[in-house]
C-alpha cells in the first residue's frame, strides 16, 4: 500500500507531503545531504483510506533528505509613537532547512 500524502508535524507547524515534494521547515539539526526521518505523522491518506493519529499514527515515518539550509527573506519591525520622535527599526531573517521527500511508510 503506497499512501498519496501525509500529514506531518515539524517545528510546531503542520504540513501536507507527498513523495517527491519539497518543504521548507524551521531549522533543523542535520547535514546537508543526510536524510533523516520524521516519526511525527498525524495522519495518512491512501487514495481511500485516511488514517488518523491521536496525536500520531503509530508505525509511520517520513523519510526526508536534507538539502540545504538558509535564511528567509528578511521581515521588517518598526515601531514608532507619534509626536513623540521615538522610532525603532527592526530586521528579523527566520532559518530554515529546505527537505525533499523520500519515501512515507506506514
């Protein structure tokens, strides 16, 4: 049984996959061009058949190879108080670490 796509869990923040994909997730400890493996699989859909996790799907992996790291475009803050001349400029660039999809087993 090859499933279609899976919802997994990463960083907080939930995504839909599916073999061949590629996903940009909050940074991640691994090497470019290791794989690592995902075990926090919400839920499995088949074609006809969903399977859902509580909170997770027992048995399930996401098998993903590291492509890179990198940085997001940058995000400006700025805060200011009229008529008072106070004004503070931020910049914030969130990392991340682009993943390609291998294989989803259940």
């Amino acid at each position: 049984m090859q499933p279609l796509f899976a919802i997994i869990e990463s960083g907080g923040k939930q995504y839909k996959v599916a073999e061949g994909d590629i996903i940009r997730v909050e940074l991640l400890k691994a090497e470019p061009d290791s794989s690592i493996e995902i075990d926090k699989v919400l839920a499995i859909f088949d074609g006809d058949q969903l399977e859902a996790g509580r909170p997770y799907v027992e048995n399930a992996k996401v098998s993903c190879k590291v492509l890179e790291h990198g940085k997001a475009k940058k995000v400006i803050v700025f805060h200011y108080k009229p008529k008072k001349n106070i004004r503070k400029k931020n910049g914030h660039r969130q990392p991340f670490t682009k993943l390609q999809i291998e294989s989803i087993t259940c």
